[in-house]
C-alpha cells in the first residue's frame, strides 16, 4: 500500500511512498484540508542524501503505532527542502527562534490556518533515547497543547510571526558601508576560516572565498593571516577524509575537528564551490600539487558519475550503500572504507607501506574498524602509491579509471540492490537537476579552465550551461529544477543569481579560450553576456523588491502559500542570494556599461547595510560583494595579454578584450567610473591593477 507520495518526482518524497503515515506534499488541497478539519500541520523536510532523514524514515514513519495516531489527529506534510527551499528557510528561522538550533530532518508542527509554527524538532526516535522523548509521546502533548492550551497558544503564535515578519522586513538604515565595516567583515571571516576547534568540521565555502580575498590587503591590525588560513583550509579539504582520494569528489562535512571521517554524501553545491576555491587558491600562487590532483578527480568523478547524457549535472549521492543485496538498510560510508584485511588482500607489500606512508591506514582503522584514507603529507603523490589508489579504484567500480569513464547511476535502493555491479554497491544518487547547483559547478570549472588553460573543464561547463539555457524555461520564467528533461518549479532567486553569475564567469573564461586548440566549436563570450543580460533581466522584474531592495526568495506569483516573503542575505553551505546577485550587478555596469546595475547594486548594499555592520559573521557574501562595489576593476587589453592575467587571482576584476588600444598601450585599468592612465609597460598595468584592487 503506498500513499500520495508514490507520484512525486522527489526522490526523497518516493522514499517514503510506503510509509504507513498519510502524507501529503505540499499544496493547496493538502493546505485546505488541513484548515477545513482543524488538524495541526506535521511538517517534516529532508532530503535524499540526509542521513538522519533516512534513519527516521525507516523508524517511526515506519511505525505503525504512530502512523495511526499521526493520520488520525494532525496532517501530515513532506516537503524536499531541494525543491522548495523557501519554505525550507522559513520553517528553518522558526526552529532556530524555538530551540536555538536547526538540522534535518526539520519536523515542525503548524497551525491549520496560518501555517504558523509553535513547536518543532529535528530527529526524534521512536523510543526515549539521546535525550530525546519518543515520537509517538511528543505527537500526543502537542496534540494535547493544541487542544487545551489555546491562549498560550496564541501568544506563541504571535510572537513567532511577529519575529518572522520582522526579519523579512530587514531594511538598512546604517549609513556608508565604509573601510572599517569592510576590514571587520573581512577579519572576522578570516577568524572562522582559521579556527581550529572542536566538533565537525564543514567546508563553509563562502566564508574561505571571502578570506582569500583578504589575502590582497595588509591590515596592521589584522589578528589572522590570510594567505595561512586559506591555505590550511586548501590542504584540510585536498588532503582530509573529506576528500575522495580514490575517485575524486569532496563529501559534506567532516564528523571531527581533524577533517578524518566524513559524513559521506557528495552533494554538488559543495564541489563546484571547492573546485572553484582550490582554482583561485592556485591562481593566488599557492601551486600545492594536492590541489591540482583534487580538482582533477572531482571532474573526472563528475564525469562518470554525476553527469546525465544530456550534459546537466546530478544533485547528490547518498551518505549510505548497501554491502550486498541481502540487506535491508545500507551502511554509512560502506562504498568508501577499507579494512585492512582488504588492503592487504588487494595491494602488494611495497603498495601497502607505500600507502601507510602516505595515508592514515592502521589494522584498527579510524572508523568503526575500516580505514578512512586520509593523506598525511602535501606534495605530489608517488607512481607507487598512484598505482596503488587506482588498484582501490578497480575494487569499488570493476576497472581501472583509464577504462571505467562513466558509471550509470543507482535511481533508488530497488535499483542499488538488485542491478549487477562489477564490485561493489554504490551509493544512490539523486538525478534531479538543480538550476542553483549546476551553476555552482559551472563557475568551478570555467574557473578551473582559466586557471589552468584545460578546455575539457570548460567544455563540460558550457554544455551544462546550454543545456539550462535550452530545457530551463516554461511558459517564459525560468524554472529550478530538471527530472529526466522535464523542468519542475519557478526558480528561486538563488537560481536567478547563480546562474547569472555562471554565465559571467563563462565569459570571463571564454575570452580566450580560443588560444586553446578545439575551442573553435564553443559559442563566444559575447553569447554568454548576451544570455547573462537576459536572465538578469527576468530576475529583476519578478524578484526585486522595490520598496525594500535586494531580491526576494520567490516571485510574487510563487510566494502566495508562503507565511512571509524573504529575502536571502545570510550565508550558509552555499551563498546567499542576494550576495552573489549584487556582485554580479556591479559586473554587468563594468562590462555593460549601464549605470542602472550599479544603482541597483548600490541599493541591495544599502538594504542589507545594517546586517553587514552588526553581524558580518553571518553574510560573507554581501562582504564579497561589497568588495566587488568598493574595488570594481576593468581592464581593457588583447586577448593574448588576458591570457597572461585572467589565471592570476583579481577577485574583483573584470577582462574585455580591447583591439583598438591606443599607440604604445598594452592594457586600459579602469575604476569604476573612471580610467587610469593608458599602461604602456607589464609593470606598469600590474601596478595599476594592484592599486585599483587595494584602494579601500
């Protein structure tokens, strides 16, 4: 017997198609239904790759008991947080006022007729443990509240929708966004990157881009070292457990404060971001060969494992496999570790000292008995120990990554099990296209390809592009999400601003590509810039707020089964809509040039003014951004002589190719509303470049 959420496209919602517990996705009937039978709404979020969300899953929204008294006293609602991060971000806020904290699976109880919130939780067991009541126990006294409690009821409702409405409502009144504010957001930023404390440990992209580009000033009063922080935090991702070393690819987080064992899903978002990071850390002159090797493997996993036919990239691949088709659960990391019985059975005795030199490999192992494959040491990687990696390679996929170039994709636990894998079983991925992730990708590797001059990178980044460009809208409005070619949801503004922002950094790194042999066959940056004015165009006219500024998370025409209308500005494993939207406005007035992207720019600083000064721990992008506003940087040369500078790293400089230079001009540095002094030496442009990226 399954329930509604047999017919979703979700994965995450298919998964729990045979539980016993009524659900509902989230919609308009399911939202009446709730109001017209004064049930209390159960909304749970989650999404595949979530580990917890599985657990519970197979625990109490397997429980019959619960299910029972679960259809019989509330309604219940899944949601993926994947397709509708806005209601995701809403409920999120709310759980945080109530507890403190948040995580998924976000369970939260709702009021029938306003959807307001006023109690809620994260995973919560079947029976008392972990300090946590049993579910069916919770379910009974909220329940109980609901029905006896009906002033305390209220009050809590208006207190928890008074404060929602007033963090929408945030408008800044803080004045000039001047050097000091800038300098503060910076350090502080820094301090986090380069705090080495106790807990796990996550990638928290935003905030390294934010601290690489510190690396360019010399603060007296600065407490940290830029170039040291971002750099350990290269060699914490390149070298760690978090890093795949035998097939590529970065996992979520790390469990512990010494990057070893991984939480193991592979979620998109998180390596084009780090793809992107590791470029511009080797850009900046940091030419750690781990890096390179880093970089490399996750494209070479993105493109056997995470790439559909059509060129778009996959979501996500799950923390959990199977160890044989007999089971009923998959186990946490079973497709990555390695006991060291395996490692002798697998590798010579020169291999496995080679490997214990270079990797932390003990007989006890450093999780739950198995090997997490750690590296020791930077540098470059023995021909020994290479051999012996791809010697792993072959026991997990059946080949040698010379010969495995695509492996198909496990669409579920159905499929995990019951199809003939060479070795062993993988993990399943989610094969949803999502607009925000892909564009993430995309601006890793067209960062990459400029970076390194590769044009395999740009070429995958360009057909992902395309493909967006051609399957991503419906009806004239850009949609967010792809199942199997067909497009699925407006897009949000993380969407909007992503992508904008994938298809300037195509441009950037498609002014010379035609340097690099092959690249004849790929449209011109003026395409790209041509199709980034277009979709900018859209996201302004049904996401901008007029009366506020910045952009909202969701159209007006999307946004009406909503409790309130945000607007992102905080950062968290990706960056805030708003943050990468306004560095992209003051790009578009530098290229353009059309002053109505610098005043809107202007004024999304402005709106987010007063979280910038108060808490610029919580929005390192509005401080890239603002970066991008205060030292905004043209240069106007040949395509020969942007081939020299677009791979060094100018975070915020823009390249146009320039082919009626004045006499005697190599380049044109431009600031802004004015230009420099025609540079007519290398030393020179180099300087000008440095001063208009320093003139805070």
């Amino acid at each position: 017997m399954v329930n509604r959420l047999a017919r979703a496209q979700s994965l995450y919602l298919r998964k729990h198609a045979e539980n016993p517990i009524d659900w509902w996705p989230w919609c308009d009937e399911a939202l009446a239904t709730a109001s017209s039978q004064n049930k209390p709404i159960f909304l749970s979020i989650g999404y595949s790759s979530c580990h917890w969300c599985t657990v519970m899953e197979g625990e109490a929204f397997s429980n019959s008991a619960i299910a029972e008294y679960m259809n019989s006293h509330f309604l219940p609602i899944k949601v993926d947080r994947e397709e509708r991060p806005d209601i995701d971000s809403i409920y999120m806020q709310a759980l945080q006022m109530m507890i403190g904290q948040g995580g998924w699976p976000l369970n939260i109880f709702l009021t029938p007729d306003e959807r307001v919130p006023f109690y809620g939780g994260t995973y919560f067991p079947v029976e008392p443990r972990y300090g946590r009541p049993g579910f069916l126990e919770v379910l009974q006294a909220i329940r109980r509240f609901y029905d006896t409690e009906k002033g305390k009821l209220q009050t809590f409702k208006q207190e928890i929708l008074g404060n929602l409405q007033q963090s929408a409502m945030l408008s800044g009144n803080s004045g000039e966004l001047n050097r000091e504010i800038f300098q503060k957001g910076l350090e502080l930023n820094t301090g986090i990157i380069a705090a080495r404390d106790y807990g796990p440990s996550f990638p928290m992209m935003p905030y390294a881009e934010l601290a690489l580009r510190g690396m360019r000033f010399d603060f007296a009063s600065a407490k940290h070292d830029s170039k040291e922080a971002c750099t350990q935090r290269g060699l914490d991702l390149a070298l760690g457990g978090i890093y795949d070393h035998v097939a590529g690819g970065f996992h979520r987080y790390t469990v512990d404060p010494t990057w070893t064992v991984p939480h193991f899903e592979k979620m998109l978002y998180d390596n084009g971001q780090i793809v992107e990071y590791l470029a511009n850390l080797w850009s900046a002159g940091v030419r750690e060969p781990a890096f390179e090797r880093a970089i490399a493997g996750t494209v070479e996993w993105l493109k056997r494992e995470m790439t559909a036919p059509e060129g778009y990239f996959y979501a996500a691949q799950d923390a959990d496999s199977f160890t044989t088709a007999g089971e009923v659960e998959p186990e946490e990391g079973a497709f990555y570790v390695w006991t060291y019985a395996e490692l002798e059975q697998l590798l010579t005795a020169e291999e496995l000292v080679a490997i214990q030199e270079q990797f932390t490999v003990s007989r006890s192992g450093n999780f739950e008995g198995k090997n997490v494959l750690q590296r020791r040491h930077p540098g470059k990687l023995s021909e020994t120990v290479e051999i012996a990696l791809a010697k792993l390679f072959a026991a997990r996929y059946g080949g040698s990554p010379e010969t495995v170039k695509t492996f198909p994709p496990a669409r579920n636990n159905q499929e995990a099990k019951n199809d003939s894998w060479p070795e062993r079983i993988p993990a399943v991925t989610d094969t949803k296209a999502i607009a925000a992730w892909n564009s993430l990708m995309i601006s890793g590797l067209a960062r990459a390809a400029a970076v390194f001059g590769n044009l395999e990178y740009l070429e995958l980044a360009v057909k992902a592009a395309n493909f967006m460009l051609d399957n991503q809208w419906e009806n004239g409005r850009f949609q967010r999400l792809n199942y199997d070619g067909k497009s699925a949801v407006a897009a949000q503004s993380e969407d909007y601003a992503l992508f904008v922002k994938a298809l300037l950094d195509l441009h950037q790194a498609s002014l010379t590509s035609e340097n690099l042999e092959g690249a004849q066959q790929l449209p011109n940056s003026q395409f790209w810039w041509e199709k980034a004015v277009r979709v900018q165009a859209e996201f302004d006219e049904f996401l901008w707020s007029e009366e506020l500024g910045g952009y909202y998370n969701t159209a007006s025409d999307a946004s009406g089964d909503l409790l309130v209308r945000e607007r992102s500005y905080t950062d968290n494993a990706t960056p805030s809509a708003n943050g990468i939207a306004i560095a992209s406005l003051v790009r578009l007035a530098m290229l353009g040039p059309n002053l109505e992207y610098l005043d809107r720019a202007e004024r999304g600083l402005q709106a987010f003014s007063s979280i910038v000064k108060d808490s610029p721990q919580a929005c390192p992008s509005l401080i890239s951004a603002l970066d991008w506003y205060r030292h905004s940087t043209l240069i106007r040369s040949s395509i020969e002589r942007i081939s020299e500078l677009i791979s060094q790293y100018y975070p915020t400089t823009v390249f146009q190719v320039e082919t009626d230079l004045p006499e005697g001009t190599i380049g044109l540095v431009c600031q802004c509303l004015t230009c420099k002094e025609p540079a007519k030496t290398q030393e020179q442009l180099l300087a000008q470049i440095l001063q208009s990226q320093t003139r805070i």
